[in-house]
C-alpha cells in the first residue's frame, strides 16, 4: 500500500467510525468537497498536509492520532 493509499483508507475509515459522510467532514473542517474527494482516489499523488491537519482539527484528533494507525505501518518506500 502506498502512503497515499493509506491516506485514503485512513479518512474513510474515521468517517466509518463517527458515521459522518464526507461532505459532512468537508464542512467540519473546512476543507473542500471536492479536495477530499480528489484525496480519496487517484486525482491527488500527494496529499497535502494542511488538508489533513484540517481534517484533523474538524475530527478532533491530532495529526500525530491521524498517522498512529497500523495502515502506515508497511507502507511502499516511493521514490520518484
């Protein structure tokens, strides 16, 4: 799994978890509909970090809680 993959899959799963969808954790937190989605498939390569600490701050967690998850554990080296 690529790190951006494990980006992903890491916003879908707290969004599962508080069963908010993702126009609602767009709206909490400040972030575009449509950035989110462009994060969520293959339209972003990079993630940018201040949308995810914005993501962050709207679900109450730190960036440091968002990363703390075994997803991020055996990510792909990438090299480009």
């Amino acid at each position: 799994m690529t790190t951006k993959e494990a980006v992903a899959q890491r916003i879908i799963n707290l969004c599962n978890e508080r069963n908010i969808a993702i126009n609602a954790l767009a709206n909490i937190s400040g972030v575009s509909p449509s950035t989110i989605y462009s994060m969520l498939n293959q339209k972003s390569q990079n993630p940018g970090i201040v949308s995810i600490k914005k993501i962050c701050d709207g679900l109450e967690i730190t960036v440091r809680e968002f990363f703390d998850d075994p997803l991020f554990d055996n990510t792909e080296q990438e090299i480009k």
